[in-house]
C-alpha cells in the first residue's frame, strides 16, 4: 500500500459545482497535513494545512479523519481559475513528508 | 521576497556530460530538498538535508549527488546524466519541523 494515495482523476466539472477530493495515508503517526496547488508546470503551492478540527478558507474545506486515516478537500462553487492537481501531503513522525499523485481537476465554463 | 531561486529553468543536455543545478533560498530555512516529478509518479525525493553538512537519500538517489556547504544553497550534481533522469526538477526549503514547504519554480531537464 502506497504512503500516500489520491485518486488521479481527471474530475472534469462545471462552473458553480461541488467538487471533494480524498486522500488516504497508511502511517497512522502522521502528525500533519497539507493540501497543496499544482498549476501545469508549476512549482507546488501550498493551498491549506489541515488540522483536527477542520479548517476552512473561503469556498475551500478541509478535513481530517484519523480514525480512517484519510484527509478531503472540499471545493464549493468551482471557478475555471480552480483548475490544477491538487496534491495532499502527509507529515511522518520524523518528519518526512510525503506526497500523494495528486488529483486533477478541469473547471469547465 | 521569501524565495526559493533554481538554475538553470530549462537544460538539454547529452548522456554522460556533467551538470548542475543550482537551489537557493531565503528564509534562512534549515531543511531543503529535492524532488523529481514524472507523469503518473508524483513528486519523488531524491535527497535531503536537514542542515548544512548533512544530507540523506531521498527515495531515489541513485544517479545523484548534493552537497549542503552553506545553509542557502544545496546543488543538485548530476555526474553522468543518463535519458531516464530526463524529469521536471524542483528544490524545496521549510524550517525544521512539520511546517510548509516552498518550492523552486523547476527545472525541466531533457537528457539525450
């Protein structure tokens, strides 16, 4: 089982939908997370940590379950501007971060 | 500006002719490293160091060197490029600990 997994998508969808994304993670001492922005060619961004409680930043949501040892990202309203891979990243106990594939996401008008 | 500066942005380059890329950063980070990316693989890391002098293998060192002689600057030495380290290239610095990371802006590398 890999580290860190996320489905590849493409999710192609239209302007104004919902979109989640999941991110599961296999060390269960992992101790932080982070969702990060990939624009084709481009260096990765970081678009938000992810703590216990969940956190929210404008039309984007994340959340974290320890328990099923995954993390989502929540994208409500969708914005042709929000089409990128969206990488997830797991902090390991020493430290080391590890990070998913990534899952790509098309807005279309 | 917080930075992290890479050069060069774009390198063609022959089998077997030695190169290196240069990383560079700012924010007196402690931790830098450096990560390929392919299609399909996500981002790989190659090597890391968590201060100057000391550095570690990554996941995929083979093929590779780095040297951390100052805490700014950690190259990235290729000595004998071959066609399968053909890959987009990026540094990353953060502070130690589990605090986010700041990326170079890549280094695509074509190896013929």
């Amino acid at each position: 089982r890999k580290e860190v997994e996320q489905d590849p998508g493409p999710f192609n969808v239209p302007e104004g939908a919902t979109v989640a994304f999941n991110c599961t993670y296999s060390n269960s001492a992992s101790q932080s997370f982070f969702w990060y922005r990939q624009d084709c060619r481009k260096e990765p961004k970081l678009l938000m940590s992810v703590y216990s409680s969940g956190n929210e930043d404008g039309r984007f949501t994340a959340q974290l379950n320890r328990a099923s040892q995954y993390i989502s990202l929540l994208i409500r309203d969708s914005k042709l501007s929000d089409s990128a891979t969206y990488l997830c990243v797991v902090n390991l106990e020493n430290n080391d971060m590890r990070f998913g594939a990534g899952t790509r996401l098309t807005v279309k008008p | 500006e917080a930075q992290v500066t890479q050069n060069p942005r774009y390198l063609i380059t022959v089998t077997g002719k030695k190169l290196t890329v240069t990383c560079s950063q700012n924010m007196n980070h402690e931790y830098m490293s450096w990560y390929r990316q392919d299609p399909g693989l996500g981002l790989r890391q190659i090597y890391y160091s968590m201060n100057v002098e000391v550095t570690d293998k990554g996941d995929v060192p083979e093929g590779y060197k780095v040297s951390r002689k100052e805490k700014r600057n950690f190259p990235l030495i290729l000595e004998s490029p071959s066609p399968n380290q053909t890959s987009l290239y990026f540094c990353a610095s953060r502070r130690d600990g589990p605090y986010e990371q700041y990326f170079g802006p890549g280094t695509r590398l074509t190896v013929t």
